[in-house]
C-alpha cells in the first residue's frame, strides 16, 4: 500500500476517494457552522 501522506502528481494525496473528500467537507462545514453557532451565542451573551 502506498503512503497516503506522500503527495501525489498533483500535489494532493493520491487515491483520495471520493467519500473521504465528501466527508472532510461535511466537516469543515459542521465546523464552520458551529464556529458560527459559538460566535452568536457569545455575541448575545455580552449584550
């Protein structure tokens, strides 16, 4: 099995499925909303 951390000819991981690449965006956007989330609810606590 090849090193998924080597970068490939592109420079990105090679063999990254698509399933995997689906799954780091639901995160980064789960956890952009929550910063959101976090930034609203601070927001309101100091007013």
């Amino acid at each position: 099995m090849t090193d998924p951390t080597g970068p490939g000819r592109d420079g990105h991981p090679p063999g990254a499925p698509l399933s995997f690449k689906l799954m780091v965006v639901l995160a980064a956007l789960y956890l952009g909303w929550r910063l959101v989330e976090g930034v609203i609810a601070l927001y309101r606590w100091v007013l």
